[in-house]
RNA sequence: UCCCCGAUAGCUCAGUCGGUAGAGCAAGCGGCUGUUAACCGCUGGGUCGUAGGUUCGAGUCCUACUCGGGGAGCCA
C-alpha cells in the first residue's frame, strides 16, 4: 500500500486512491448514525484531512471512539471527493490502526486556543498546534530560499566556528566555554584564572558573529555565506532578542556599500517572494489569526524600492518632523527604536535602509569615509520589527583599521590574521547579517521571537 | 539591567465596597446530528503563585520574593 500524506490526499488529482495515512488527531466528531469524522494533520500542510470511519470498522467502539486530540494512527482508505462543505477531499477509511491514545485528563493540548506563553511551556507539544506548524514550515521555507538564493547568486556556503577565540568579535557579550572545574578553577602565582591549563589552552567563547573569519574566506574566493547559530550573552529582555539565534552572513570580495544594499534588498525580497509563493496556506493562516496586515504588507515590499538614505538625512528628517521624542535627536548619537519606528512606519511607510553613520558609534571594522566622521555602514530597517539586516563596507586600508582598533582599545596583535587579509592583497569588501529569527517574526507578523525557534533561550531559560 | 502590568479550575478568563469561589472551553455521562472550533442537558473538578503582615474576617488591602508578559537599552 502506498503511503500519502495529508497534503496529497487533499488534493483533487488524489481522488480515487487507495493509500496509506498516517498522523495525529486533531478533533473527533461523532455520528449517532453510525460513524465518525476523525480530522488528521501530520505535519505535511497547514489544513486537516477529514477521515470517515464507520461503525462497520472492527476497532469502532474499542479503539476509534475513544480517538482523543493528540492520538496516533495509521490508516488505509479511499480518497473521495467530499460532499459537504469545508473541504475538496475526504477520506473513506477501510482499516484504522491506532498507535497511541493522548489521554485528553492529561494531554495539555486542546481543540481550541491557547496562550503564547502556556504554550512555551510545552515546547515540546507545541509544534502540534496550528500556528507552530506554520512558523515551522514557514522558518523551513526561508532557510530554503536562502541557500537557494546565494547558490543562484555564485556565492559559496562556509562554516565558521562556533566556538571562537577572538575575545572581542565586536558584538556584544559573549557566552564563555570552558571544561575548568568551576569548583576548584587553577590558579597561577598572581592569583589569575590559568587559562594554559583549559581545553584550548585559551579562554575561548561561543561566537557572536561568523563575519571576521567570513572576510578570509570572502578574501580567497569571492562570494560567500554562512548560516549558522550565533550566541549573544546579553541580559535582553524583549520580543526581539534570543541568547542563540540564527544567522545569515554573506561576505563579497570586491563589494562597496552601494552593491552591499543592492545584494541586501534583492534577498530581502527573494525571502519574502518565495514565502508567498510557497507558503500560501501558512500565509492565510497568519493573516487571519496572527496579523491581519502580514501578507499585504510583504507583497507591498517585493513590488516597491526600499527607501534609501544616510543618516545624516535620516537625522534631518526626524528634526523636522514635529514629532515629539522620548529621546530628542541628534547628529552623532545612535537613533532609538522610536526613531527608527517613525521613518518605517509612519514617514516612509516601507523598508528603509539607512547608511553613512557616524564613526563614532560602529565598530572598527567598518570602512571609514572620506569625511572622516562617517563610516560605511548600513542598516535595513522594517515597519514592526525594526533592524533586520546590519551591514557595512569593510576597512581594507592597513593603516587606517589598526587606528580605528587603537582608538577604540583594542589591541592589533590579538587580531594579527584579520589584519594580514590587510597585508596580502587587500580588496575592498562588504557583508551584512540577517537575523533568521527577526525574518520569519516580520513574515509571520508574530510577536515576539520566542515563538519563531523551536526551542528558544533567554535570560534565565533554556527549558527543553 | 531599568520602568509598567499580571499570576484564581486542565486551558482562557470574570470575581463589585474586604464577608468564605464563578463562566466558557476541556473531561465523564446522556441526547441530537454528513459533521466540520458541531450543538443541547447533567456531573465531577480550586491550598486563589510563595512567604509574611493589616483585619472580627483577605482572591480582594500592604510588604518581600518567584515566575510570566509589555516597553526601554544592547543588537540580528
């Protein structure tokens, strides 16, 4: 017997089949006269498969009767076309064998709505619900189109450690690892942790970003990517922060600003296509449950230019408007989300990217300009979720990057690699990081990060 | 880390002026039905987050703590 799954059996091409189904219930409703309809999801598409099991079936009253939301099954049947309403195909099921009863005084999960937050709780049966299915499916989607979008572009897919040494990646705190006993940590004759005796002889860390060693391999051999998981030991607490997160980082050879925003604003909307294209029953599904505006608004975006101006501007605007601001603005300090949120959201009304920020508040990395005030940085901000992409042209000028590290304090010799990609055939290059996570969260129009991964870790939780 | 809000049945919530606990859904039983978040009736189900305090009396007022949420900062 073949095996189908949901997704088949619901289309009108699979009428007439004989097949084999397999998945969970998702609600059971009985007929007096006779049978019952058993609605299965496994997994495979957003919508349930309606099965008719008759009371002609051996198991009927034993097993099917008692078929609670959650339980397991196998079925074999034929694929008709469904005379009611609410659905093109339905399932005549000749044989149910059931795998697993959910017994419904214990199974927290219910044919109805629950909270966000009940449902982090069981992480582990969330996946189960009709929205986790379809951030599951969606966060699958655009880890797709990612890769398929820079393997389209000629560009080549590395891995970066995950565990780093460059105590300093420029991005924020960062997870130690160690296999000292915490207990009884080895000291040296000034009383100092004696790293020499630790795993890699070095305190080392969980990375924060893959982009210093993506520059030497960009320096080699043109165009490439990484996309990996990324650590952030951060104290945030918010709707957009995770301590492990996934992130997209490509890094061209031969790149300035201008082709940087340009690759950025081609794969945002790549991103955003393909889900719709994809997607469209997971799509429906947010508009109507999650955020009325979600699919509107990224067809808005694949069909219209992003906004792009400097900070300088960004910065004019904003002092012109009228607005009144928690925080007034002004040239030379970063602008706070509810800047940000106005240009997007009420000035502009779309993606902007924003670029030429001061020196001053970026890292040393970043390509000073002629100005020597501004750097060329960039940020591609959305209505709803702020930064989604942060970027920059990378300093390639020896001389020019060992001032930047010494004036923020850092020291050359602990970046002696990153500057011989300087020494030996330097090239202007570029790169930006995407958060996966704040991706799918403006796709979905879902509220806070926690419910776009699987297994989210925050301050204070790593459950599961 | 800071500011604000919350915690009551398995889940989602209501609970008036401080007077001893309620609904819907879920569950069990019964009824009805090619149904589709099915529907109708009955039944069971509670240390009101934890620890103190005020009071004749606290789910309700006060304090601390724990956990959760929203916002800010940091950023992706």
């Amino acid at each position: 017997m073949e095996k189908m799954s949901v997704a088949q059996a619901r289309r009108p091409e699979s009428i007439g089949q004989e097949v084999q189904l397999q998945g969970w219930v998702r609600t059971r409703r009985d007929s007096k006269a006779g049978f019952s309809f058993v609605e299965i999801n496994d997994g495979s598409c957003q919508g349930n498969l309606q099965v008719i099991m008759e009371g002609s079936l051996p198991n009927y009253e034993s097993e099917i009767k008692r078929l609670t939301t959650g339980s397991s099954l196998s079925l074999v049947g034929l694929i008709k076309a469904s005379p009611a309403k609410g659905q093109t195909t339905e399932v005549q099921a000749q044989q149910v064998t059931v795998y697993g009863i959910a017994d419904a005084d214990s199974y927290p999960l219910q044919k109805k709505q629950h909270s966000f937050e009940f449902l982090r709780t069981i992480a582990h049966l969330r996946p189960r619900t009709n929205t986790f299915g379809a951030v599951a499916r969606v966060r699958n989607r655009v880890c797709r189109s990612i890769h398929d979008f820079f393997q389209e572009e000629g560009f080549l897919y590395v891995h970066t450690p995950i565990i780093t040494a460059s105590d300093c990646e420029g991005a924020g705190a960062m997870f130690q690892v160690t296999t000292l006993k915490l207990d009884a940590v080895p000291k040296d004759e000034e009383e100092q942790i004696d790293y020499s005796l630790d795993f890699f002889a070095r305190r080392s860390y969980l990375t924060v970003s893959g982009q210093l060693e993506g520059e030497s391999y960009a320096c080699a051999l043109g165009k490439i990517y990484t996309f990996g998981p990324t650590f952030r030991a951060e104290n945030s607490n918010t709707s957009r922060h995770l301590a492990e997160f996934w992130m997209v980082e490509p890094e061209m050879a031969f790149f300035e600003l201008a082709d940087n925003m340009d690759l950025a604003e081609r794969f945002v909307k790549r991103l955003f296509r393909d889900v719709l294209d994809h997607c469209p029953e997971e799509m429906e599904f947010f508009r109507e449950r999650i955020d009325k505006e979600t699919v509107d608004r990224l067809r808005g975006i694949v069909d219209s230019q992003f906004v792009r101006l400097t900070y300088t501007e960004a910065v004019t605007i904003l002092e012109k408007s009228g607005q009144k601001f928690e925080f007034p603005v002004h040239w030379g300090t970063d602008l706070q989300a509810e800047h940000e949120r106005y240009l997007t959201e009420q000035h502009f009304k779309r993606p902007v990217i924003l670029y030429d920020y001061p020196a001053s508040i970026k890292p040393f990395y970043m390509r000073l300009n002629d100005d020597e005030r501004t750097v060329r940085a960039m940020d591609v901000l959305v209505p709803g979720v702020g930064e989604i992409i942060g970027g920059s042209q990378r300093e390639e000028r020896l001389d020019v990057l060992q001032r930047r590290m010494e004036q923020q304090g850092l020291s050359p010799e602990d970046y002696w690699w990153y500057l011989d990609l300087r020494r030996f055939g330097t090239v202007p290059h570029a790169g930006f990081g995407l958060g996966l996570e704040r991706a799918v969260q403006f796709i979905t129009g879902m509220g806070n990060i926690r419910d776009v991964i699987p297994f989210p870790r925050t301050p204070g939780s790593a459950d599961f």
